[in-house]
C-alpha cells in the first residue's frame, strides 16, 4: 500500500514500493511529467510517452523499486523514482565494476523532478528522503548514487545565470565522483537522431543522515 505524507502549502508526497497495483493509474502522469521538466536545459530531453511509458514499467516491475509522487490535489507536480543499481543496465553498472564496486551495494536514484512553480518549497529533499529510507529498509545497500550529464559551459541552450543543482547534491550529503562516469544516449531538442552524453556519478553513504 502506499505511503501519504502531507507536505504542507497542499502538496502530498505518495510513495509506492516496487509492484504496487496502485502506480498504474500514475505512470502516464509520471511520464508526462519527465518529459516536462526534462525538455529544460541541461538534459534538453525530445521525449516521447510511447518510451516513457516502457521505461517507467521498469519500476513498476521491480520488486525492490520507489516511486514517490508530489501531488498538488490529484495533479502530480513532482516525483523521483529508484531501484537498486543492479536491476539497471550495463551503461550504469559497468562505471562501478571497472573501479571494483560490487552494483549490488548501491541503491540508484533514477531522477528526482518538480515543476518549476513547486522548486524553492521545501520539497526536494523529501524526495531525496523517501527514496534514502526505502534504500535503507531493504537493507543492502552501502550507498545511494545517481548520474547527471554533462553539459559544457558555452553549450548554446545554456540559459543565462544557469546554477547547477550541485550546491543542493552536497547539501543532501552526495559528492561527486570524478572517476564514475559514464555515458547515455538521448534525443536533444531539435536534433534528428540521439546521440551519446557524458554522465557523471554522485555517491552517498547510507550510513549518513540527510542535512536537509
């Protein structure tokens, strides 16, 4: 069943365990909603729902996965998603067994999306935490890790005063790891075909607490 968690300001934070019957009637919403936010600058994303659709059943097959949603009444104007690294392909395992990690120690934290009009609420770090806990209690995981691409700094989609989410990361206990990356194939915006981006792994020990 389902967890519901007032966040105040009308927005609930509802998270599901991997297999919920429950997340169906959410995963268009869902997709919809990455393909919102990740249009904007650094992923510039030219989704599509058929394929968000095929990649978010992924989680809703997972015994082990979370999805945690924000909703603003029945609307959901955020969420992240998880599972363990393991149960991901071979473009996020192989950066972890080339430097000697076992993938199975980590918990990978897919995404974490909020429409701009619910950003500077409070509400991230809830869903860093909802997915932190959900690590925890399955109770394998050494640490939580996620990906995020690189985009260089004169890229011509780079929106003026650009910060990236960096300073938020550390703050949620994540430090970059140089030496883990990756890369990850998509469509940008206005391009005709994907092409290859760089990524680069963020790590947390789950043996530390959240400094929200």
């Amino acid at each position: 069943m389902a967890l519901r968690e007032t966040l105040g300001s009308g927005l609930t934070l509802l998270t599901f365990g991997g297999q919920e019957p429950e997340l169906a009637r959410y995963l268009p919403e869902l997709a919809r909603l990455r393909i919102t936010v990740f249009r904007d600058f650094p992923y510039l994303y030219d989704g599509s729902l058929a394929y968000e659709q095929r990649y978010l059943q992924t989680y809703a097959d997972c015994a082990e996965s979370i999805v945690a949603l924000v909703l603003d009444g029945d609307t959901a104007v955020g969420a992240s998603t998880g599972l363990p690294l393991d149960a991901e392909t071979p473009d996020f395992t192989q950066p972890f067994v080339n430097a000697g990690h076992d993938p199975a120690r980590y918990f990978y934290c897919a995404e974490s999306v909020l429409l701009p009009a619910h950003r500077g609420r409070g509400v991230y770090p809830h869903l860093f935490r909802a997915r932190e806990d959900h690590a925890r209690r399955l109770g394998r995981f050494d640490a939580s890790t996620f990906c995020c691409v690189q985009r260089p700094p004169d890229h011509p989609r780079r929106p003026l005063g650009y910060r990236p989410l960096d300073v938020v990361w550390r703050r949620q206990g994540y430090a970059e790891q140089p030496m883990l990356r990756t890369t990850f194939a998509w469509k940008d915006l206005d391009d005709d075909e994907e092409t290859p981006k760089p990524m680069v792994f963020w790590v947390k020990s789950l043996r530390t607490e959240v400094n929200a």
